[in-house]
C-alpha cells in the first residue's frame, strides 16, 4: 500500500512539472533564426575549439544570445576576440551579445565567437557540433555546426541535403 501511495504522489509531482514547461518555450513565436552555423576542427589534444554562426532579428524587438552549451564540451561560453597593445586577447561576453531588431549579427574568427571549454572529444572535419543556443526572448535554438579544417577562416558551407542551422519548431 505504501508504494503505491509513493507511486501516486510522484505521479502527481511529474504531472506539474510537466504542465510549467511549455511557458518557458517562447521559440514558437520567434523571429530569431540563426544561420551559417560552423566550427572548427580542434587538433588531437586540443580542449578547447571555437564556433561561428549568423543570427537574424527579423523582428521588432532587440533579443540577446545569453548562453550556449554543447554535448561534446563541459562548457560554451560566448566570447568577443580583441587585440590590445598587438596583444590578441578574448573576453568572456558575461551579458551576452545583443541581437538588434532587424539586423544580423555575424560570429566569425578574430570577432565574437562560441568557445567550447573543456572539450570532451577532438571536433572533426566535416562533422557536426549540435549546439543550443539560447536567447533573451526566442528561447533557445539547436544549431548544428558543420565543422570545417582546423584553422579555416570561414564557414565550410551548408550541410549537404538537409538545413545547415535548424530552427527549434
Ligand atoms: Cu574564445
């Protein structure tokens, strides 16, 4: 009898942790789409690699790319490169990157970038990172990054057959 009281009373827990998920999802209405979604393949050894992707505002109102995070790193921070006295150095953007309504916003090597931390596996030539992107307003977006040579300065191109950056819906 006890079990089956317990059994109940976790039912009855899941069963509203369920019914509050669907507020958090606001991707629905979104006018955010990302594109030209890409990594860099990471050398044998290497634990930390970077990715670029295009985002588009086609909206009204401004969003913020507030955080990202990858399966295949312990963490993906967004970060701005910047050269100070010939020194090149990245920032940790803590705040995110501001998305203006109707602009795009390109992340591109020596500029704002995805850094995994941490990487649990080197990224390969041609295969895919899948990230979660997540913003302010639209939610959070599942990108996968089509990952070009170490070192590439710009994006190997669209996956073959299929979207190159997925939207979330
Ligand atoms: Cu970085």
């Amino acid at each position: 009898m006890i079990s089956i009281r317990t059994c109940i009373g976790l039912c009855a827990i899941s069963a509203l942790v369920t019914s509050v998920v669907p507020a958090v999802q606001a991707a629905e209405s979104s006018t955010v789409t990302v594109r030209e979604a890409w990594a860099r393949a990471t050398p044998p050894g290497i634990r930390v690699g970077g990715g670029y992707v295009t985002v588009v505002n086609s909206g009204t109102q401004p969003d913020r790319l507030i955080g990202a995070s990858s399966p295949l790193s312990d963490k993906t921070e967004i970060h701005a490169s910047e050269t100070t006295g010939g020194m090149a150095r990245m920032r940790w953007l803590e705040k995110g990157l501001e998305i203006p309504a109707g602009k795009e916003v390109v992340l591109a090597p020596g500029g704002v970038h995805l850094m995994f931390m941490g990487l649990k596996q080197p990224i390969v030539k041609d295969e895919v990172v899948p990230v979660t992107l997540r913003f302010e307003r639209a939610g959070e977006i599942a990108v996968e990054l089509r990952a070009g040579p170490i070192g590439s300065l710009k994006s190997p191109g669209a996956i073959s057959g299929g979207a190159g950056a997925t939207h979330s819906h």
